[in-house]
C-alpha cells in the first residue's frame, strides 16, 4: 500500500481551496464552501507580496550602498592621482640644496612644490647632449631655470618646449662649439626648429654661481618661451601682465634702456637689443638678485614683480596672486 504523500494532498486541496475561492460569493456558489476554506492562501500571498517589497527593498538598498562606495573609492583613487607627486630623488634634492640659491630661500612647503615641480620637467622635457653627456647637475639646472620662472603659476607648463640640447660651451650661428667667434650662450628654436631650446652648459653653470654676475642664460630662454605664450617675443607677456600695466611698463623699459646706453645702468647692456631681451636680461638680474634689483630699480622690480608673480627678494618666496 501506498500512502499518499503529503505533497499531493495539499496539491489537491490547493486546487480545491483554488477553485473554491474563485467561486466564493459567485452565483450558486456552495454556502459550506466558505466555511471550509482556511484563510491560509490570501495570507501566504500577501506574505509573499510583503517579502517580495522587502527583499527589494534590501536589494536595492545595498545596491546604492556599494555604488557609494565604488564611487567614493574611485574619486578619492582620482583625487589621490591628481595630488600625489612621485618624490625627487634625494641625489637630485642635494643639487637643489647646494646650487640652486632660489631654492636655498623658499619656506618648506614652496621647497617641496619646487622639488615636484623639478621632476615633473624632467618628466615631460627630453634633455639631450652634443658633444658632451648630459649630467645629473646639468639636468637639475636646467630644471631649475624652467621651474624659477613659472613658479608663480601653479600648473604651467611650456607648452611650447619639446626638448633642449645642451652643448658643452657657447657655440655659433652653425651650432658649432668649437673654434673662433662663439658667443651664444642659448637660444630659443623657431621656424623648423620649433619646441627646442638650445643651450651652452658653462653658460648654464655660471648663470647659478652666486659670485658671478647677475646673469643667468637659461632663466633667459625659458623667459623668453614664456614671452612667446601670447604669441609674440616682444617683451610684453600679455597672457600674464594686465592690460593697464602693459603701456607704463614699456615706458620704463625705454627709459632704462636710455640710461644703460648712456651708461648710467647696472642692467647688462644686452637688453638695449629688443622690448624682448630687456624683458628677459631684467628677469635674469630678478631672479638672481632680487635684492639688488629692488633696492637699485624698485619699479622695475615692482612690474617684474607682477609679471611673474613672485616676490624673490623676501626671506621666503611665496606667490603673489
Ligand atoms: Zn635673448
């Protein structure tokens, strides 16, 4: 004998229960059929409802929850991305420590943008070598005198700069570093020249010997790059300079170039060449010795002052705007 199993009755009685709950209250619907019939299915299917909304609910709640968290992971892994800077290596920081008088007079935390800013040149300019191999200290000077000039501008990069080639001492019109009448010190490249700076390394050098002159040869080519942003080498940056300053500051710069032709000026008398080499001999006198430069030419120190947006001669540079 077999016995029926549990399962098969109450399928049974589920399809009776099932028809006799369509039928309740229908016409000619059994009056016992409703006392028979256990309030169990609209219960089971209001239960059935309720869990269903629960569980949804459930679900959905920590769908939300685990997006947050993937988007909150995510911006802060982007945030962390945009901030971090990968560290100057500690060879390269001692250069900065012991040749870079600039450096030397920043408060810590301009130090450590320096540093950051250091490595991020020599991440996105190439620096080769002609005739000569290119040596940590070149690479740090070089960095440095790209870095000096834009530090007041947190995110600038020179665009218009691919890569230099450093020859070993001044070369000529040929670019030959050997031999009679060399007297380039570094030039910005233009026409199929374009995005490359060329410079001399004993140039380089001594433009960061504190003892000689108030020269500095590469900050005068990245002043240079930096005068070409709007456009134009003509002395007058005006992506940098407010409007109303531009026609007073050509003003002061003719009237000096008038007192260094007549010898009454300290300013090399290369910047009496062009608007554009006075700007850039005066930024070399600016951000070598600021000092002197603001006790001996106080507005043109001022304007520079403006232009670059740095004040060198105070204890710690910090920018201005
Ligand atoms: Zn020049």
């Amino acid at each position: 004998m077999v016995l029926p199993q549990a399962s098969e009755l109450s399928w049974q009685e589920s399809e009776t229960a099932v028809g006799k709950q369509k039928k309740r209250g229908g016409p000619g619907a059994p009056a016992n059929a409703v006392l028979f019939l256990p309030p169990v299915y609209p219960i089971f299917d209001e239960q059935l409802s309720l869990f269903n909304v629960y569980t949804c609910m459930t679900i959905l709640i920590i769908a939300i929850l685990c997006a947050c968290v993937i988007y909150f992971f995510f911006r802060n892994k982007r945030f962390r991305g945009a901030t971090k800077h990968e560290k100057l290596p500690d060879e390269l920081k001692i250069i900065l420590n012991t040749q870079v008088q600039y450096y030397q007079k920043l408060n810590k935390n301009d130090k450590e943008r320096f540093e950051n800013q250091v490595n991020d040149f020599l991440k996105y300019i190439r620096i080769e070598g002609v005739g000569t191999t290119v040596t940590d200290i070149d690479r740090v000077l070089i960095a440095s005198s790209g870095v000096i000039p834009i530090f007041g501008f947190p995110g600038w990069k020179y665009n218009n700069l691919t890569n230099i080639i450093l020859y070993p001492d001044t070369f000529d019109q040929e670019f030959q570093f050997e031999g009679e009448n060399r007297n380039i010190m570094g030039m910005v490249g233009s026409g199929y020249m374009n995005g490359q700076m060329l410079l001399s390394r004993a140039a380089l050098l001594k433009g960061f010997s504190s003892s000689l002159g108030r020269g500095n040869a590469a900050i005068h080519e990245f002043v240079h790059l930096l005068d070409k942003s709007d456009g134009e080498t003509d002395g007058v940056p005006e992506n940098l300079l407010p409007h109303q300053y531009t026609v007073p500051w050509l003003k002061m710069m003719h009237q000096e170039m008038h007192l260094i032709e007549a010898g009454k000026s300290d300013i090399d008398p290369y910047a009496c060449t062009s608007e554009a080499e006075f700007l850039a001999v005066a930024a070399e006198y600016f951000f070598k010795k600021p000092d002197q430069l603001k006790h001996k030419h106080p507005e043109i120190y001022r304007s520079l002052s403006q232009i670059f947006g740095q004040d060198p001669a105070l204890p710690a540079s910090t920018p201005v705007n």
